[in-house]
C-alpha cells in the first residue's frame, strides 16, 4: 500500500463478499418496509411528474437481483419475467424469493467472477462487483423516488437508517 491510495481504494480492499451481502440484504429489508408502507391502490396507480409508479419500480428492482447475481456467478445474463402482478400481496412475495434467491446464491460466487468482465445483458461491459453496485444504487434510488411517493400521500415512510 502506498500513501497515494484512495479512500475508494481502500473501502473496496476492505469490503468481503460477506460484507457485501449483508449490507445489500439490509437494503432489501428496509425497500420491503418501503413497500409495505405503499397503500395497495397506489402502488400501480399513483406516480408524479411523469415518473413510473412505485410498484413499476419495484418490478424493475426484482427484476435485477436474481440476474445480476446469476450473472455474476455465471457469466449467464438472462432477464427476469415476473409474469402480471398487480398486488401488493404478489410484490412482496416475489421480492422475498428474489431476496432468498440472493441469500442462497451470492456466497456461491467465485471471488475471481467479481472481477471477471462481462458484457451483462448483452449491454454493459464491466467486471461483476461493479453490476452488483449498479443493482444496489439502483434499489436504493428508487426506493428514495418511493419515500418521496410515501411522503406527498401523507404517509411517512421507515426511517432510512433501519435496515433490520
């Protein structure tokens, strides 16, 4: 190590895969409070300013984390299909596969696959660790874009720091 290393260097040598993980899984715990707090009748109806609705968004996140993690620990990117789901009731259960599917796969991952460049959906050419990244920032932008929705209906969303 040299004095010139950066603080981005230095967080990811001190990241393990183990870390990683956990802190998604707490991001997980903490959207899944973000949608259960959504009322059921806006979920697929309720937007702003010409944005998707919450339970769009929601889809989009599910939709990512069982491939990236499949991607990633396979070099095999496939798209999610959750089929018509239009409850809250569906959402959640969907989401809890996808989070048990993250839990039983993730710590399968090579640590040379976090590294390993692939071209993830046929679209972006990058190394592993940098597609989960993009799938976590991903989640946690739109679950700012949900607390936002949350607050403009009146309800306050869970606070941001409880990932248990």
């Amino acid at each position: 190590m040299t004095s010139e290393m950066t603080s981005e260097m230095l967080a990811v040598s001190l990241e393990t895969p183990e870390t990683l993980l956990k802190s998604w899984q707490g991001h997980r715990r903490l959207t899944r409070k973000t949608i259960e707090a959504f009322p059921e009748e806006k979920l697929f109806e309720f937007s702003l300013g010409g944005m998707r609705t919450y339970g769009h968004m929601v889809l989009e996140m599910i939709g990512m984390t069982g491939p990236v993690v499949e991607g990633v620990l396979s070099g095999m990117w496939t798209t999610f299909n959750s089929g018509k789901v239009a409850t809250k009731k569906e959402v959640l259960a969907l989401w809890d596969e996808q989070t048990m599917l993250l839990q039983e796969r993730f710590p399968k991952i090579p640590e040379a696959r976090f590294w390993a460049m692939d071209k993830a959906f046929g679209q972006w050419e990058m190394p592993g660790i940098v597609m989960i990244r993009y799938a976590i920032d991903n989640e946690i932008h739109h679950r700012g874009e949900g607390y936002v929705y949350l607050r403009v209906l009146g309800i306050e969303p869970p606070a941001f720091y409880d990932r248990n």
